[in-house]
C-alpha cells in the first residue's frame, strides 16, 4: 500500500527508508512529487514539511512545463512522415481516389478533400491494419510455441 499527502490540487507520494534521516523532496520527470522520508516521521510533520516547500514545488512544476517540447499534432501536408511497423513514410496528398486514405507499402495517399477528417482515417486505418497484423502475428507464435490459436468471430 502506497502513502501519499494531498495539500491542494497536488499529491505527494510518501517513500519511508529505514536508512534515512533527513527529509527529501523530488519532482521526478512527469511532474510526481516524491516525499523521501525516514520510517519514524508521522504524517502530520510531513504534511507541514510539505506546505513549507510548496513554493518550491510549483516553481519547479512551471519550469518542467516551460522546458517540456510543445507536441503539435500532424497538419496532413503532403511530404509529412507517418510511422507504421517502425517506420516512417510520407504523405501525398491525392486529387482523387476512391477511398480517403490508403497505403500502399511506400506511402500513405490522402485524398485532398478528406484533410478535414484526416485524423478520424488514420485512426480507422491504424486500427484496421493493427488488427490485420495482430492476427497474423498471434497465428504465428501459436504455431511456433504448440499452442493452438482461438478461432476467429
């Protein structure tokens, strides 16, 4: 069971060692605040060690979140890459096709007037095709390991 302080919209996760004298605080990479304390202190000295650091803490938050890369999403432009498998392949934008996205095994065409939709058909696509993949990739191992494969719907 895992302890933990809330002071506010922040939670901290309390770590007990037996070898440890002195309070510590971290903010690990994703922002979890870690409270490193010997076994004996009670809670309530941790809460009020806590509050003391407070300013601390979301100082160090706000410089996380300043220095973190800014993730934009894919802006469907024709020359942009795409990863399936491991690896990457471009985009072409396609006057006319019947279908709004396909791949043919060296890049993804996207019918120009399906940009606008762009997101929901890469996500059916990467869904179709991770299943194609899935279940030939689990037929194999049943066969490699002895085990029989489930039967399909």
């Amino acid at each position: 069971m895992s302890e933990s302080i809330q002071i506010g919209e922040l939670t901290f996760e309390v770590r007990r060692s037996p070898r440890r004298r002195t309070l510590g605080l971290t903010v690990d990479r994703g922002g979890e605040l870690v409270i490193h304390s010997p076994v004996a202190e009670t809670a309530q000295e941790l809460e009020r060690w806590a509050r003391s650091k407070l300013l601390w803490v979301h100082r160090t938050l706000a410089l996380k979140e300043e220095l973190a890369p800014r993730r934009r999403g894919p802006e469907f432009v024709s020359g942009e890459s795409f990863s399936y498998l491991g690896r990457s392949y471009r985009l072409a934008l396609a006057a006319q096709q019947d279908e709004p996205l396909r791949f043919d095994g060296r890049r993804f065409y996207l019918r120009r007037d399906a940009r606008t939709r762009a997101s929901d058909h890469f996500r059916r696509w990467y869904v179709s095709a991770g299943t194609d993949w899935l279940e030939k990739r689990v037929g194999w191992l049943a066969r490699t390991t002895g085990r029989i494969q489930p039967t399909s719907k």
